[in-house]
C-alpha cells in the first residue's frame, strides 16, 4: 500500500498540471508580496504626512494662542 501511495505522489508531483498550479501559486505569492510592500510603503508615507501635519497644527495653535494672551493683555 505504501508503494502505491508513493507512486501516486511521485505522478502528482511530476505532472505538468502541478508544476503549472506551483507556478502560479508562487507568482500570486510574489505579487501579493509586492502589493504587501507597496501598502506598508504607502502607510509609511502617510504616517510621515500625518505627523507632520500634526507638528504644524501644533505649532500654529500655539501661535494663535500666543497672538491671543498678548492682545488680552495689552487691553
């Protein structure tokens, strides 16, 4: 029974439709892979943006409240 089943994987193994089905199998793995990197790129990018922005938005508010005690005080 053994060398039956060894037999029958061996076919499997060696047959074309395998070999295509492994071949496509590992270049959906690669452009999965790629589209994987690209969003972890795309995430990096917009998070740089993000704080940024922040940084920006902080800075500004402090001025405006800056601009606001001195007027409040010279009144």
């Amino acid at each position: 029974m053994t060398e039956v089943k060894e037999k029958i994987k061996k076919t499997v193994l060696e047959s074309r439709l395998y070999k295509d089905f492994s071949h496509l199998t590992i270049e959906l793995l690669k452009k999965q892979n790629a589209r994987a990197e690209a969003i972890e790129r795309a995430n990096e990018i917009i998070q740089s943006e993000v704080e940024e922005l922040a940084t920006e938005l902080t800075d500004q508010f402090f001025h405006l409240m800056l601009k606001f005690m001195v007027k409040k005080s010279s009144t």
